[in-house]
C-alpha cells in the first residue's frame, strides 16, 4: 500500500482520471480552506487548480481554529479536540466554554477539517471558547477503543471529555465555573451524564432528546453494547443518569419532543420527576407534536431558547434583539 495524498489533510474527495492516470483531491484542515489540486497515479503534485480562500480573507479578524491532543488519564491515547478560540483573546482573562458531543461508540465528530459558519464566528466574537471533542470509543482508535465501551456506555466518554476540560483550564484560559455541554440524543444522554455523574468537572448543560436509562431505550441498539438488563444489570444501573441525579448540581436545559419514537419522552419525565423529588433547578421545555427533532417555527423557537442560555449563564449579558429569529 501506497500513500498518494500529501500532507497533513483532510482529503475529503477524490475525483480519477477515466484511465486512472491521474486524480484530483479536495483536501482541507482545521486553518486551510478547501484547495483542488491534479495529482499522478505516483503521488506526484501536477497542479494546483482551485483555492476556496479568495483574497479578501486575510482582510477580516477571523477567529483562529486549533485542532489539539491531549493525552488521556490512562496515557493510551491522545484525545483530538477542535477549538474555535475567542476573538482578540486576552492571555489575562478566563472564557466561558461550549462544547457540543454526541458521544457513543464509533461515531466520531472531531475531524481535522476546515469549519466556518456565522454561528461559530459570531460567539467567537462574544467571547466565547467552541469546542468539539471524541473519545476514545469514538472510532479514531478502531476498535479497541470501541471495546472500552462494551456493557458500559458513559463512563469512558466522561473519563475522556473531564481529561479535554481540564487541559482547557489549565492550558486554554477556560473559566472552570462556567463549562457549558450541549448534545443531542446520544449527545443529550452524554449532557445529562455530565451534569450529574461528571458535576465536578461540568457546570453547564443543553441537553435535547435524551436517553437517561437505557433500559428505557430501542433493544437493537442497546443490546449490541450493553447485552441485556438481566446479563449486565451493573452496567446499567452504572451508566444511568438516574442513578447519579444525586450528584446534580450546576443548571441543565432540558428540550424533549413529546411524540418522540426513537428516545421516548419518558427518559426525560423520568429525570425531571428524579430531579424534582431531589429539590433541584432545572429548566425544561417540551414540542408538542414533534418527534425526534423538529423544524419550522418550532426549531427557531428552540435555537431562540439555547441562544438565551448562552447569553444568560455564559456570556452573561442581554441576548441582541437581532439575534432572536
């Protein structure tokens, strides 16, 4: 086998010639805008046919991108985490951090690839530290980092995700009293997880449409990882956001689609109700009508509502009445 890309790239497409003399790759990375270029069957570079940046680029204050690894509590593994960094950052002062998962086995999201959005650049902008990070069960270390996670979801993405935060603290200016994590599904029961088993290290949550027991989830995909209650009645009761409610503390956004028929709306009344039995603050919001997700007016009411708890427990400062959709 013979490398033929080049360089330390995220070679996203390949597009070869009819008689395979010749190819051409789009490639990117986390400070490169996608370029084409025409390359030989040996790997020799023919030409460079396309750049995406134009020459205006370098005339706006962007905010910089950094991919960086950090090296896990165990040392196995070094950790890829992308960081969006606040504009105009002083070396002096401690930022608010958002991070968005989803978590899981095999299903990476921190990729060493090229990323800009006006979302990502406006809270840049606002002070803001964005961050995407994998663990070790997430698929870039094949399966033997996926093995971590057999008949015990939860526990080595919070091990994983604690170890990233805490090399922010002490290494990327990140205020520890306002660690904010956001996911969705899979990403919500991760948020939930952090919020109570993983309260000591996060403050901040955003969790939509999430599994809090997966004794309450789809068999098929439960059963693949965790075997069934009766065979792993340990790794359930350990990897249940209802058995750490306890340890909650900080302030979690709770969203659930009432119709939802992929993770029931049971997993997040079942919380709730824990949480209330318990005397803890919570926010919750429920879409009527709306499955596992939803759009139209519904979805800019819910961006509108994760938007106001930026702004209000991280930033902390009005949301801009611009800003509202």
């Amino acid at each position: 086998m013979q490398r033929l890309t080049f360089g330390d790239y995220n070679h996203s497409v390949i597009d070869v010639s009819p008689n395979g003399s010749y190819f051409v790759t789009a490639y990117n990375n986390v400070s490169t805008p996608a370029k084409l270029t025409l390359v030989d069957n040996k790997g020799k570079i023919i030409k460079d046919i396309g750049n995406s940046k134009a020459e205006e680029f370098d005339n706006f204050n962007m905010a910089k991108t950094d991919m960086v690894r950090v090296r896990s509590y165990d040392g196995k593994y070094d950790l890829p985490m992308k960081i969006t960094w606040p504009v105009n950052m002083d070396k002096n002062k401690k930022y608010p951090v958002l991070i968005s998962i989803y978590g899981g086995p095999d299903k990476g999201t921190c990729w060493d690839s090229w990323s800009l959005t006006g979302n990502q650049q406006w809270y840049a902008k606002e002070g803001l530290i964005q961050v995407v990070m994998d663990h070790r069960g997430s698929g870039h270390f094949g399966k033997e980092g996926q093995n971590y996670m057999y008949r015990n979801l939860g526990y080595w993405e919070m091990e994983d995700y604690s170890k990233m935060v805490k090399w922010l603290v002490a290494n990327g200016n990140a205020d520890p009293e306002k660690i904010c994590i956001t996911g969705f599904s899979y990403g919500g029961y991760i948020t939930s997880y952090a919020l109570t088993y993983g309260s000591d290290v996060f403050t901040h949550g955003m969790a939509g449409g999430s599994v809090t027991d997966w004794s309450y989830y789809d068999s098929h995909y439960t059963e693949r990882f965790m075997d069934t209650p009766g065979e792993n009645p340990g790794g359930y009761k350990k990897s249940s956001v209802l058995n750490y409610a306890e340890k909650y503390k900080g302030l979690l956004q709770i969203v659930h689609g009432i119709a939802d028929d992929n993770v029931h709306f049971q997993n997040s009344i079942a919380f709730t109700s824990k949480l209330q039995d318990l005397k803890k603050d919570f926010e919750f919001m429920a879409y009527s009508n709306s499955k596992h997700g939803w759009g139209g007016n519904k979805n800019m009411h819910f961006q509108n509502l994760k938007n106001q708890f930026i702004y209000k427990y991280l930033l902390e400062k009005p949301m801009p009445a611009g800003l509202v959709k």
